[in-house]
C-alpha cells in the first residue's frame, strides 16, 4: 500500500502531465479485482487524458497550476465569454469571465448557479469579473476520491461523475447561455 501512496503524492505534485496520473491509475486497475472499476477506471484516464490534450492542461501558469490557454465563446447577446480550466490539487476547474458591463460584473459567486468562485480575471487586468466552477465535489472522481475509494471500498467509484471535454464544454455552453440571458434582461 506504501507504493500506492508514492504514486498519488508524484500523481499530485506532478499533475502538469498525465505521465504520473497514467503510473497511478495503472497501478490502482493491478489492485482492484471488480472488473467494472477497472473499466470505470480506464474512462477516468481517457477523460483525463482528452481534457490535457484538448484544452493543453499541460502549461503551466505563474502559480505553479496546469492551466488552460483562455478562449471565448460569444454568446446569444453578442458579447464575448472568455473561459479556460485550471487543474488544481488533482481536480479541474472552470473559470468564465464576463464583460465589464455585465450586469453581475463585481457581484458575489452565490448569484450565479453552482458557482464556488468570483473575482477579478487574473488574465484579464483591464475589469473582467471571472465566475469559478470547482469539479471536486462528492460525486465527482478527482485524484483524491480515486486514492480513497480504490483503496478502501472501490465499487462507491462507480457512482462517481467523470470530468471530461464534453461535460466541460456542455458547462461552459450552458454557463455563457446564463451570462447573455443576463445581458439581455
């Protein structure tokens, strides 16, 4: 169990790359007997995988983070949505930026659905406000609930949401879409 604990620790501190994410799952689908976990385990990787390639997860910004280069979504009100996902601690993150006459531009995270983050755009210093979406909650499979579900009781993994590229691009679209709803009003 030792090497399964170095293996999450070099999975976490080298999360920039899937190499060590790859050594970990690997060694998790060696110990586990269920063959459905092991499946589930296999699509964890692939989603894992597919968001670093698609959205190049393995840059690295100033603090240390894996984050995506930012792009934009134009929304149904005309205006530009700037989105990129950071991966932080073994977990993906969303972050939108809004225009600066937005409406909720300075307003709190609570005003806007499932958000668990504002503030001022790191990317952005002119006065974007940027939401935040964290994807490590209960239900969803991050490094950590791997680590603690595999080792203790595996099948509970099977209940677990995998973050991939289609549900982020599903959140990002659905995100802008209340973004422009509020523009218009």
């Amino acid at each position: 169990m030792e090497y399964i604990n170095e293996l999450f620790r070099n999975a976490l501190v080298n999360e920039n790359g899937c190499d060590s994410i790859q050594s970990f799952v690997d060694k998790l689908i060696d110990i586990v007997e269920d063959n459905r976990v092991k499946e589930y385990l296999l699509k964890y990787l692939e989603g894992t995988r597919q968001l670093h390639d698609s959205f190049n997860l393995d840059c690295i910004d100033g603090s240390g983070q894996a984050t995506s280069p930012v792009q934009t979504l134009m929304g149904s009100d005309g205006q530009n949505y700037k989105f990129y996902i950071r991966k932080v601690f073994g977990h993906f993150c969303l972050y939108i930026s809004i225009p600066p006459d937005h409406p909720l531009n300075g307003k709190d995270y609570d005003e806007v659905e499932n958000a668990t983050f504002c503030g001022k755009d790191p990317n952005d210093c002119a006065s974007r406000w940027v939401f935040g979406w964290d994807y490590a909650h209960i239900d969803d499979c991050t490094l950590m609930s791997l680590y603690m579900h595999a080792k203790h009781n595996p099948l509970t993994l099977l209940d677990m949401r995998i973050i991939n590229v289609e549900l982020i691009n599903r959140e990002v679209s659905h995100y802008v879409d209340i973004f422009a709803r509020r523009q218009l009003m």
